[in-house]
C-alpha cells in the first residue's frame, strides 16, 4: 500500500485543524487556575500543528516540549496495513498476534502495547519531577492516550484491551486525569470528551473500536 509519507510526516488535514481551533476555544473558556501551564506534545508533526492551533486560538502562550516517548506506536512490518493485509501478506505475524494477544504481541521492528507503557512510566516520571503541581496539556495519540489511562488509572490488560474495543479516540476529542494529592492513583474526570468541537461546528471524526485488541 503506497503512502503519501512516513507517519512521523503526516500533516493535518483540514478538518483536523478545525478540531485543533475547537480545542483552543475550549481553552480560551477556561477560568486561569485550569488553564494548562505547559505543553508537552508528541514530535510528529500532525501533533505538533494540533499543538500550535490550539494555542493559538486559545490565545495563549506556553512553554512548549517535544518529546519522542509520546509518539505513536511503532508498527514495524505491519505500518499501514489492516487486519485482512496482515493475514494476507504476514500470516504468521497474524497466527503470533492471536496467540500473544495485542497487548503483548510485538511486530517486527514495531513494539507492544507493554513498550509503550513502559516510555509513559518514564515520562510521568519526568512530569512528576519538571512539572510538579502543574496542569500539563499533552498532545498525543489515540493507543498512548489509552496507555497513559492504563499506567495511571492502574488498570489490568483485560480492561485496557476492553477500551480500545469499545471506547474509540475521536481526533480533537479531551481526555483529563487528574491527581489532587500528588501522589498515587490517577482518576480520569473527563474520557474522549467531544463537546467542545460540537459547539464550535468542528467535525466529530467517528473511529471503529480496535475490533482485535484482545487478550489472548
């Protein structure tokens, strides 16, 4: 399958920039002590124009970082393939996957759903030491969202994998976690919160739920 560009190149289209705008206008209506305090967003550049836009149109300023460990997950062979393309191409991989199960399950030269949860240990671990007390705004994608849920709302495999089946991410969409004490565990206030697109006439991009994320 021929791909305009690799991944990490991928630009917004111009619908996701409306959904980018409708971000920023949510955070124009924000009171100062819940406005973000600092971005953080993943380098790919259809992430880092969300990142800008919403800004922008929020009409405020942060300090901005980049960082690798909120990229997308790796696919390796498998990159731009569906379900039927992997059975047919790399019917091994697809027999490997099924007896892994998604979460394990590690194509070549991609990772698991564990390796991306392992970079989110390391970067709450950042954010807890460079952004302690803040209200952080990350931007990033839709399987590092439901990780990120996953480490700090401490949940199990089964239930992760039960989400990306049944709960897709909306492009645009607001997923809020917060942790009052500072320590322990998170609690998710807000999940692929859409409201603010569809009062702002944004598109609402509608996904299927990751039919094969299961256990094995």
């Amino acid at each position: 399958m021929a791909v305009p560009a690799r991944d990490a190149d991928v630009v917004l289209s111009s619908r996701g920039r409306e959904q980018a705008e409708a971000v920023g206008a949510y955070l124009a209506d924000l009171r100062p002590d819940e406005r973000p305090e600092s971005l953080w967003v993943s380098p790919y550049r259809r992430a880092v124009q969300t990142g800008m836009l919403a800004l922008e149109a929020g009409g405020i300023q942060l300090e901005t970082r980049r960082d690798e460990r909120l990229r997308d997950r790796e696919l390796g062979i498998l990159d731009a393939l569906t379900g039927r393309g992997v059975r047919r191409l790399h019917p091994t991989e697809a027999e490997r996957r099924n007896w892994l199960g998604k979460f394990y399950y590690r194509p070549p030269g991609g990772e698991s759903w564990v390796d991306v949860a392992l970079r989110v240990r390391f970067l709450l671990a950042d954010l807890d030491r460079e952004e302690d007390g803040k209200r952080v705004l990350i931007v990033c994608h839709d399987a590092v969202i439901r990780v990120f849920r996953y480490v700090c709302e401490r949940l199990d495999e089964e239930t992760l994998m039960t989400i990306a089946r049944t709960e897709p991410v909306p492009n645009g969409s607001l997923t809020r976690l917060v942790r009052p004490s500072g320590t322990g565990i998170w609690r998710a206030e807000a999940v692929n919160a859409v409201e603010h697109l569809r009062r702002e006439d944004a598109p609402v991009t509608e996904h299927r739920g990751d039919t094969d994320a299961r256990t094995s």
